[in-house]
C-alpha cells in the first residue's frame, strides 16, 4: 500500500539543473523522516541528503553540499531535491525514501522506498 514515486530524471550536461520529486502515499507523511539515496553504476548506494518530519533539520552529504538541496511539501507528500551544478560524477540511479528511525544516513534504517529515477550528466 505504501509507495514512493520518483521522477525528474534525465539527460543533462554537466552544469546543468535538475529537480527531483517523490510523492509518497499510504502512509502518514508527515511523521516520516525522509531521504535521498543514489547508486551509480559499479557503486555502492551512497547517502545524499535527508530532510526530518518537521523539515528543522537537512543534513547533506559533503559531496553534494552546496550544490543539492532538500525540501519537502507535507500538504503535498512530496520531497524534493534540487540538484544544481551537476557533474558526471552524480550521474546515479536516485532514490527516495521513508523512515520512522534516527539514523537518517543509513540506508538500513529506511522502511520504504521508490523505485529510482535515473540521472545521467554528460561532460
């Protein structure tokens, strides 16, 4: 019954700019926190960035910050990430996903995710 729908995915060149959403449903928004998670290929799926119930707290992970932003829209059941200045090197499957724990960068700790949007960065 829970589902969490990833889109904005795409082609784009290096420099470029993307906004990625999630819309989740079956499950009480509100009360989740919720990350970003991306796998590239031959890698491991890393942490990107993670927003709290409240949106009080945006941890990001260091190799994003300053170009990767998180939002979310509770009305909505969505979350956002605006990815600015995109390199190759963030060229990944993206996910999202819900947790109701603390640890928001272990992967480990999240009950439920999308099925990816893929994102590709040309030089």
């Amino acid at each position: 019954q829970v589902q969490l729908v990833e889109s904005g995915g795409g082609s784009v060149q290096a420099g470029d700019s993307l906004r990625l959403s999630c819309v989740a449903s079956g499950l009480t928004f509100s009360s989740y926190t919720m990350g970003w998670f991306r796998q590239g290929p031959g890698k491991e799926r890393e942490f990107v960035a993670a927003i709290r119930w409240s949106g009080g707290s945006t941890p990001v992970a260091d190799y994003v910050t300053g170009r990767f932003t998180i939002a979310r829209d509770n009305p909505k059941n969505t979350v956002y990430l605006q990815m600015n200045s995109l390199k190759p090197e963030d060229t990944a499957v993206y996910y999202c996903a819900a947790t109701e724990s603390s640890p928001w960068n272990d992967y480990t700790a999240y009950n439920y995710w999308g099925q990816g949007t893929h994102v590709t960065v040309s030089s």
